[in-house]
C-alpha cells in the first residue's frame, strides 16, 4: 500500500507544476519506504546474543550440558531472528549514523536517477524522504547553489522531518515544496516554458 493515496500525490503533482510555473528550477520529489533492509544488523544482534547470554551459563556445569547449551543457542538465535524481523524492533537495532548514511546515499543515488543533474541551467532539485529512517533531505545542483546556499534548505528539512516523525508525510511534501518554491522564485524566476523531469510523486 503506498504511504499517500492518490489524492495525496495529486495534490503534490499539481503543488509542484505551480511552483515550476513560477522558477526555472525542476522538482523532483521521492518517498523510500526504507533506505535498506538492514538483514545484516539483526542477524548480528542475534548471533551474539545467542552465542554470550547461553554461553555465561556455561561457567554452571550443573545448568545446562554440552548438548543443552548448543540447543539452547541456536533455538535464542532461530527465535531472536524472527524477533528482529519485526519493522519495529528492527529499527531500534540500527545506529542512527548507520540508518541515516544509508538514507544520505539513497538520497544521492535517486538524485542521478532522476536526471536530477543534466537539467538545462544546472537547476534540479530533489527533495528526498525515507519513511522507515525517519530522514529528509534536499539535494540541489550547481545552478540553485551558486544562488541560495545550502544552510538555507536546513529549516525547510527540519520542519519537514518532524512532520515524517508525526506521520504527516503528504502535508510535509506539499508544505516543504512551498516553502521551496517561495525563495526558488525569488531567486530564479521562470523565464522560459519547460518541464523536463515529472511532476507525480516517485516511489521507492
């Protein structure tokens, strides 16, 4: 099930056609569902959970023999692996800086996907959200940066990302476009018709 209904993302496609009427630059907006699925870190967390906690016991001899120690990890380790599948669970093993690097490259990699860097005038930008980390970000080229400085489209992220955090994911995208859109007319004005990249909302 997508995280915006139709209605949502029609409201977002028609917010961004209004805004690129009124600026030379091209929007492009992406939802991720998750930036990765992260199999690695849970098996980790498993595997040593299984092999330390049993293996303490293993200093009683009278607990547990050689053959119920080996049972007892590999059954920790079969149902702690099933634990840390759920999406919930999962997300409290990963480290922020791992979650949120993860998110960073996505966001850079969807950039060039998108075409973002051969608009005419060098002015695409991406606005960029994955649910799951709870992470936004707003990637511009050259174009836009040689004009409105990077630190400028930090409030615009804050303020979007909590809005991720409360789960108002579609009134986040549909204010964070305007509040883009604002300062991109000031700045670089529409001088010319065009409509290089789409308008609907891409997700991942």
């Amino acid at each position: 099930m997508s995280l915006l209904n139709n209605q949502e993302q029609q409201l977002l496609a028609d917010t961004i056609q209004k805004v690129e009427s009124q600026t030379d630059a091209e929007l492009v907006t992406v939802l991720a569902r998750q930036a990765d699925n992260y199999h690695y870190i849970p098996l980790l967390w498993a595997s040593l959970i299984a092999l330390l906690l049993p293996g303490a016991l293993n200093y009683y001899p009278e607990w547990l023999s050689p053959h119920e120690l080996i049972l007892t990890q590999w059954g920790l380790f079969i149902a702690l692996t099933l634990l840390f599948k759920i999406p919930a669970v999962q997300c409290r093993l990963i480290p922020r800086r791992v979650r949120f690097w993860r998110a960073s490259n996505l966001a850079r990699r969807q950039f060039l996907e998108q075409n973002l860097h051969h608009t005419d005038g060098e002015t695409g930008m991406l606005i960029f959200v994955s649910e799951a980390e709870r992470y936004v970000e707003i990637l511009v080229d050259r174009g836009i940066s040689a004009k409105i400085p990077d630190v400028f489209w930090q409030t615009i992220v804050t303020r979007f990302t909590e809005q991720v955090r409360r789960g108002d994911i579609a009134k986040g995208f549909v204010e964070c476009v305007e509040s883009c859109g604002e300062e991109l007319q000031r700045q670089i004005p529409a001088t010319k018709e065009k409509n290089e990249l789409p308008n609907h909302l891409v997700i991942i």
